[in-house]
C-alpha cells in the first residue's frame, strides 16, 4: 500500500498494491499496522455502504460530538470526494482536498476527526463504502453548505447541473455560522 500525502497533511490518499491478470484481481482494502504506521492508531467501529445516482452530492457531513474519522473508497463508479478541515486550532482550518476515487483507480481517502466530508458521483451511478472510527449519532449530525463561496470547492458538476441534494444538505449552514472543532 501507498500513503500519499494531500495539500492537508492528516489526510491521506491510499492507493494499494493491485494483483491482477486475465482472471481478475487481487488487493487488500486495509491492514491496521500500515494504518497506524501512515496515518494514526484509530479503531474503527462501523463500515458502512451507499448507492446514488450520477449528480447526487452527498455532504458535507460531521458530528459535532462524537466525530468520526472515515476510511473511504468505491466499489463501483466514480466520485469527487471532498474533505474539509473545521479544527480552528489547525493551519488549515476552511481548507478542502478533492480527490477522485473510483472502482478503476482502487483508491482510498483517510478523513480525520474534524473534517466534514462529502461526495458527488460523476459516473452513471457509485457504489461509495466506509470504515467509521465512532458510531453515527444523528443528535450530533452537521452538514457543511457544499457550495459555500468562503470554501469554493470546485466540485466537478456533470454538464454544470446543480446536483441532486437532500433536504438537510439544502439547508446546511454556511462555514462562517457553523459548529466547528476547537
């Protein structure tokens, strides 16, 4: 496995060594020794797996209390994932990486505590799965507005649609009035 760093250091790119041939392919997703070795000592407590179609954008999601870290990748399609610091303490605070992870490029993104995160698919449809460090607790639940002009993420919006957004997303606060991280 390779550990890459982004333009903020406590996120990681992970991308794992493929063994393939006519048959198919081999990798291993994860091993906690090189977990901890590249990113941090971190348990994780909950994996969970999500279906959207093409122009949905998901996010940008934290808890407040209880926050998680997420270990993320897709199993089928392709996203733009995002994470975005909210640690007021940190040099980095209202920065963003993006990434694109799909089934082809196998990659993962490690998001830390502290981070909102959110996904928009640009494929017909993706299969998004992730490894949580703490359990969902919905009283704690944020949602970061994704397209807030003090962050401008550059989300890559098929045909400039606007993306396909859940109620919560759609009112979700801007980064100047929301809960953040000391």
């Amino acid at each position: 496995m390779k550990f890459i760093d982004t333009a903020i250091p406590d996120v990681k790119i992970i991308e794992p060594t493929v063994f393939g041939d006519e048959r198919g392919f081999f990798m291993e997703t994860f091993r906690q020794s090189l977990f901890e070795e590249n990113c941090s000592p971190r348990p994780f407590v909950q994996d969970n797996h999500s279906k959207s179609r093409q122009g949905t954008l998901r996010g940008l999601h934290y808890q407040i209390n209880n926050p998680q870290g997420k270990l993320v990748r897709v199993v089928s399609g392709e996203v733009f994932d995002v994470a975005v610091d909210l640690r007021r303490s940190s040099a980095t605070f209202g920065k963003w990486v993006g990434v694109l992870l799909s089934a082809e490029n196998k990659r993962q993104l490690w998001v830390p505590e502290g981070f909102a995160h959110g996904f928009y698919v640009t494929s017909d449809s993706a299969e998004f799965v992730y490894k949580c460090t703490d359990y969902y607790a919905p009283e704690y639940d944020r949602s970061l507005r994704w397209n807030d002009p003090a962050l401008n993420i550059q989300w890559p919006l098929v045909d400039n649609n606007q993306p396909q957004l859940s109620a919560k997303d759609e009112n979700a606060a801007l980064l100047s009035e929301a809960d953040t991280f000391a």
